[in-house]
C-alpha cells in the first residue's frame, strides 16, 4: 500500500517543478531568467536539505508518520499560494492575442503604457504558435534537440542516481569511511552544489550557455574519477573532491534543466522539461542497478569511479553538439515586453 500511495504521489508532485520553473521562465526579465531559475532550484534542494534536519528533530518524539502529516499540509498552503500568482502574459498571449486581461498585466508592468482597448498581442522574439502543443517537440524544428535533451537527461540524472545511492557503499565497503562520517561529509557537499546551482545561473545569462555546460562537465568528470583515486584518510582533499564534484554536477544539471524549459516556447515550456526529466528517471533505475552489478563483482574503487566519469564525458559532448545544433543559443521563444498591433479600420 506504502508503494501505491508513494507512486500516485509521485505522479503530481513530480510534475511540479517543471510547471514552477515554467511559471518563473515567463515571469522573469530575460536577461536574469537563468539566474532566477537556479535560484528556485537551490531552494527546492534547500528543502530536501531541510527534511534531513526534520528527521533529527521529530522522528524520536512523534514517529515517522509525522513526516507524511507534515508532507500533507506543506502541499496545500502552497496551493494557495500558487493560487496567487497570475498566468503569464507570454501563455496568454499565445492562446488568445485578444484576450483582455493582457492590457491589464501589461498596466500592472507600467502605468505609463498606452492601450486603445482593440490591440492584438504577439510575442516579439517568438515564432509561430506551435497548434501541436507539446507533442510539437518531435516536430522537425524541435525534433534533434529533443533527442539530445532526453539522452543528457537519462545520462545526467542516471549518474547521480547511481552517485546518490551507491558512493556511501563504496565508500564504507572499499575504504572504510563510516557512514555517518560519510553522511556528514555529504551535508558539506550539498553547499558545493548550492554554490554550483548559481554560479550556473550567473554564467548562462551571460555566457555561451553549452559552452559552460559542456566545461561543467569535463570537471564533472574529473572529479568523480579523483574520488577513487583519493587517500579517504586526508579528510580535506576527500571533502574538497565531494565539493567539486556537487558544484559541477549539481550545477550541470540546473543548466540542463534551464535548457530543457527555455528550449521550447510557452505553450510546450513544461512539458520539454517534465519529459526530458522523465527520460532522466529512467537512467535512475538503470544507473543503481549497474551499480550495484558493479559492487557483486567486486570491482576496486577505482575503477568504478573511472567508469561512473565516462557518463560526464558524453554529456560534455553531447551538450556541445547541441550548442552546434542551436547556434549558440537556446531555443524556443521567451518572454520579452508583447509587441502590439492594432487591427485596421
């Protein structure tokens, strides 16, 4: 039963964060939109974060229902206040160019605007309307970048299923490091990915994005084959190595998500990301179980980092041929000031 009503839960709350970082997408300036994004993503780890300190506060005390009482209720005052935040002018545009309430969202934005009532809205930086919605994504305009999303995705959040779930093992079975020390050790990390996560932001609102991703990566890489190479016993390098190694693929894979959203124009934003993650969940059930392989067969240390590194490599390059693909440019089309017709007489 525990199983069914984790899976049903899972198919809601799961979708929630490529409709919020959707929402935010359309809802910021675009030259801070990355940053904005990557922001959201360090509070939604922030919060993972925090759940872990919930278990060392209330589990003694009020037992591990508490947990889903309190995993109830966060839902519903959130609702509320999703309930607060206005549809985007970008979506709305798209649906309706006449729609009325856009004049009165473009107000809100400057008091200073003129409107004459019988304007009909387009978004300036933006092609035509894809009638597909998201299945437009397979469509030959979308259709290489679609591939190459889902393949980074199935690797990227492969890896760090297979990292999440298996290197605490490694690390207890093949060197020796006690699990809380380990577990500590990790808490450290999390601030490395954090830092990652905005650094990310900071640099694609800026930079060629597939060019910082793609360098992302190849340290990405580096760092996790260096975790098996490490004397455990100098404590310093291993943080600093489990640091490097949260930056880069925590941030890569914030970049991957802020790709993954602002590749596709609003009416198909969400869904880009929502399948693309998907896709990601997927190489987290076969990445573990390579994992665990991997353990049976009582391979070094070594070498299991050696081969969890190759994974980054591809990514690296795959990001890149998708820079090649878009030009430089991330794809789809954002949310910039609606430009303004009015129809003639």
């Amino acid at each position: 039963m525990l199983a069914w009503l984790r899976g049903v839960a899972g198919v809601f709350f799961s979708a929630m964060l490529p409709v919020g970082l959707a929402i935010i997408s359309e809802a910021t300036p675009k030259r801070r939109r990355a940053l904005f994004m990557s922001i959201a993503l360090v509070c939604f780890s922030g919060g993972n974060l925090g759940s872990g300190f919930m278990v060392t506060l209330l589990l003694d005390d009020y037992g591990w229902q508490i947990f889903f009482i309190i995993g109830g209720i966060v839902p519903l005052v959130a609702m509320l206040l999703l309930l607060m935040i206005p549809e985007s002018i970008a979506f709305r545009v798209n649906r309706d160019p006449k729609d009325p309430h856009i004049p009165r969202a473009l107000r809100r934005l400057d008091d200073s605007v003129v409107l004459h009532g019988n304007e009909v809205f387009h978004m300036g930086d933006q092609g035509e309307v894809e009638k597909a919605g998201p299945l437009a994504m397979f469509n030959p305009r979308f259709r290489v970048q679609t591939i190459l999303l889902f393949t980074i995705c199935f690797f990227s959040l492969g890896n760090i299923a297979l990292l999440a779930n298996w290197l605490a093992t490694y690390m207890l079975e093949l060197r020796g490091v006690p699990l809380t020390d380990f577990a500590f050790y990790m808490i450290i990390g999390y601030f490395g990915g954090a830092a990652g996560t905005l650094c990310m932001g900071w640099l694609m609102d800026r930079i060629n994005p597939y060019k910082v991703l793609a360098a992302y990566f190849v340290v990405d890489a580096i760092a996790i084959a260096s975790i098996g190479q490490l004397d455990t016993g100098i404590v310093i390098v291993l943080v600093t190595a489990l640091i490097v190694w949260n930056f880069c693929q925590v941030g890569g894979q914030t970049g991957i998500n802020n790709l993954a959203t602002l590749g596709y124009p609003p009416e198909m934003r969400s869904s880009g990301m929502g399948w693309a993650g998907a896709m990601g969940r997927f190489g987290g059930v076969v990445f573990p179980a390579l994992g665990g392989m991997a353990l049976a067969a009582s391979l070094q240390l070594e070498v299991i980092m050696w081969a969890a590194a190759v994974p980054a490599i591809f990514i690296a390059i795959l990001i890149t041929i998708l820079g090649v693909v878009n030009r430089g440019v991330i794809g789809g089309g954002g949310m910039q000031r609606p430009a303004q017709e009015v129809p003639a007489e």
